[in-house]
C-alpha cells in the first residue's frame, strides 16, 4: 500500500458545477486534501483506517481549517492535487493507515472512496474521482 501524494495547494475541483459539495464544522485542525470523518457529534475530524470510529470517509477538504471551523468537503467529483502519476487509469482509492490520507489499496480497514480517473485531454491527464458513501446512501 502506497500513500497516495498531495500538494495541498493545488487541491481543486475540476468542475465546480457537477461535484458535490458539503459544510461542516472541523472538530479538529484539518489540512486542505485531508480525507475526513463525521464524528458523533456531526463535527468532521481527519479519517484514518487504522483508529476504530475514524474509519470512515465522508470527504477531502478543500481547505485548511482549526477546530471549530466550517470546512467544505468534497463528497463527490473530479479533485486535482494528488500525485496519480503511478497509479493506472481506474485504480481504486482507499483510505489509508496514515491519518487524512488516501492510498492506492486497502488499509487496516478497506475503506473505498474513489477512483484514478483520465480527463478528455489529450495527455489524459490523471485526476481522482472521489465517491464518498454517507449514511443515506446506504439506506
């Protein structure tokens, strides 16, 4: 299993329109390209497959945030920012035994939450698609 990278500088939505987007409140500081959690108390903490409770993916921030901070995560869409370079097209993502971070197979825990996926262009750039489950989705 290898972490995947991340420039959280360059942690965006390739389309804005068509991703999902969610606010929340930081129950601990977070990093911008973090994968985050829900915790019981509906603040969102950093996710990490190897600490029971954190085991869980509901996002990747999109920005830094200290406790107590609204943060927008990403629930669904197109993100740039991480290093895909070697990963294939349509490798799995999962979330790692680091803390926030994602990873190119399965940690502790098998934690799906995206895809290595190309854009149409003609260097097929690589980019993560990101589909991250919350409770209504498995109702």
């Amino acid at each position: 299993m290898a972490d995947l990278a991340v420039t959280a500088a360059e942690v965006g939505l390739v389309d804005p329109l068509k991703a999902e987007v969610h606010s929340g409140l930081a129950a601990e500081a977070i990093t911008k390209g973090q994968a985050v959690y829900q915790t019981s108390t509906g603040t969102f903490g950093v996710a990490d497959a190897n600490v029971a409770g954190k085991q869980q993916v509901r996002g990747v921030a999109l920005e830094d945030a200290a406790a107590g901070q609204a943060v927008d995560l990403v629930k669904r869409g197109l993100v740039y920012g991480f290093t895909l370079t070697s990963q294939n097209h349509d490798t799995p993502v999962y979330l790692s035994d680091t803390a926030g971070a994602l990873a190119d197979a399965a940690g502790t825990l098998a934690v799906p939450c995206g895809l290595v996926v190309a854009l149409a262009d003609k260097a097929k750039t690589k980019v993560l698609w990101l589909e991250c489950r919350w409770a209504a989705d498995f109702v």
